[in-house]
C-alpha cells in the first residue's frame, strides 16, 4: 500500500492539523483543530484546537481490533471532556470548548470502516474512474453565513483585521452554539453529545483504487461564496498535480490575495492537511490470491 501525504501550516502561529498515519492498525485520520472562540493557550502556548487535535490523534496510534473507530473517538472526547475540566475551562459554554473536526479510516481486508466531523472530506476513486463522495460537509452552511457577514463588514469599512473579527463575532459564537445540535454539525468537543451526531459507517473495497482524505484548508479556492464545491474537479486535481503540489498551487492562490477579497475566506491561509492511499497493489493481491485460491480447488 502506497500513500502521498502533506501537512503545512496555515498563516497563524500553530499547524492545528494533525496527520495520522498508523500502519500496523491500518488507520488513518486527518484532524483539523480549531481556535476557541474565547482565547486559550496553556504553558507551552499550544491552543485548544491544537490540543484537541492532537489528543485524538494520539487514540488512533494503537487501537485493539475488537474496538470501533467510533468508540475510540468516543474515548478520546470523554478524555478532552476531563482535560477541559483540569484545566478550568467552563464546559458548559460551547464557545469555550477545544474542538476538532476529522476523518478516519480503518481499512480491512475487503471493507473501509470510517468516522467523520464536520467538514473533513474522504472521497474514493474506483478503477473505472467514478469518484465517490462518502462524507458531507456539515459546516459548509455555517461558514457561508460567516463570509457573508464578513463582506457585509468589509462593505461597511471594517477592513482593519481585528475590527473585522470583532463584527463577525457574534455570528462566530452562534455557529459555535450549534455544535452537536439536531440544526447543526457534529464536532470532537469534549460533548457527550457527539456520539449521537457522529458520521460513521462502512464501504466494501471492490474496485476501489484511492482513498483521499483531506481537511478544509485544501478546498479549492473560489471566487463565489454561492457556488457549491466541485468534489470531484478536487480529487481530480489532486491525482493530477499530487497532493502536495495540489496544496502549494492553492497557497499561491492565497498569496496572490492576502485581502482575501477574490477568494472570499475567513483566513489568510488554512492550515492544509490530507492523504492519498493507493490500493491499486492490494487489489492486485486480492486478485492474485483469488486466482490461486480457484485453481487449488480446480485441483
């Protein structure tokens, strides 16, 4: 099995990406931490979407066979629940709490087991060239009303950065509010509450060459908060430049417009994380041991 990976920090000071890559277990996971909205960083300056992040990403480096994906996710939100608490931070007040989003995969002899939050995507390429599409992005609604907002803001001369959060901070504290909840996304927060909303299931490999699994920051930058993203001109355009020349062509993008005015975004630059896992030497193994197996019984 062959994989092309990348992780690369976004224009604030911390990656609070996390990248799994657990071969024995066969799992992988991209994490995307995010800043609370009441700021926090402990002794070592580290935020609490990079601490959540990276939490999570330490349950997914060894995990029994028997136990789920879904229950070593669970696992790792009680822990940030009581990591929380230690900590002092009020965990009633969602805008408080240190939070993720992911993907994760366990990927079996013939099945795809996976996990999802938010808007961390996994896509699938089969051998006849479909591109398959298994996660949704749950946030998607939630950050157009926040870009909209903030064209609202910049119209209305609020172009200093800090003046900008301030006008957008009361609609940034009602999506937060919306973690977990029946109306909006699921979200790795320390909230029992994430075990009812967690995406979970599990596809069969026939045909299945690739496996892409990116975070936020590698959506492709568009000129139109109305326009739908393009899943499959992403995937596309990933096996076409490779992953990590995908994501330098979308910082340059970035850099082209720091103002973020031509592509209407909330950050300078994302912090920018994903994987492709080739399967296409599996499948030939399957086969092979398929074969093998159909001529001992013909003898």
């Amino acid at each position: 099995m062959r994989f092309e990976k990348c992780s690369i920090k976004g224009s604030r000071e911390l990656n609070e990406d996390v990248l799994v890559v657990n071969e024995q277990d066969q799992i992988f996971a991209v994490i995307d931490g995010a800043t609370s909205v009441t700021p926090y960083k402990n002794r070592n300056e580290e935020t609490g979407g990079f601490i959540a992040a990276n939490l999570l990403g330490s349950f997914l480096q060894d995990v029994d066979k028997t136990s789920s994906l879904e229950n070593q996710v669970l696992l790792a939100n009680d822990s940030l629940h009581e990591l929380m608490v230690e900590s002092g931070i009020d965990t009633n007040k969602k805008t408080d709490l240190w939070s993720a989003a992911f993907v994760v995969v366990r990927i079996k002899e013939t099945t795809l087991e996976y996990v999802q939050t938010g808007d961390c995507m996994l896509f699938a390429r089969y051998s006849d060239g479909q591109i398959r599409t298994i996660t949704h992005d749950q946030v998607s609604r939630f950050d157009s009303k926040s870009l909209k907002k903030s064209l609202d803001g910049k119209r209305l001369g609020y172009h200093d950065p800090n003046e900008l959060f301030q006008y957008l901070l009361p609609t940034i504290r009602e999506n937060r509010n919306m973690a977990n909840t029946f109306d909006g996304y699921s979200v790795l927060n320390g909230d029992p509450r994430l075990a009812d909303f967690l995406e979970k299931g599990t596809i069969n490999l026939s045909g299945v060459e690739r496996i892409y699994m990116i975070s936020d920051g590698l959506f492709y930058p568009s000129t139109s908060i109305e326009e739908k993203t393009d899943w499959n001109a992403i995937v596309s355009t990933i096996d076409h430049f490779g992953i990590s020349n995908y994501a330098n062509k979308v910082i340059q993008m970035e850099e082209s417009d720091p103002q973020c005015d031509k592509y209407p975004r909330l950050k300078t630059s994302d912090d920018k994380t994903g994987i492709v896992i080739d399967l296409s030497q599996k499948r030939e193994f399957a086969k092979s041991e398929t074969v093998q197996h159909a001529t001992a019984k013909d003898v």
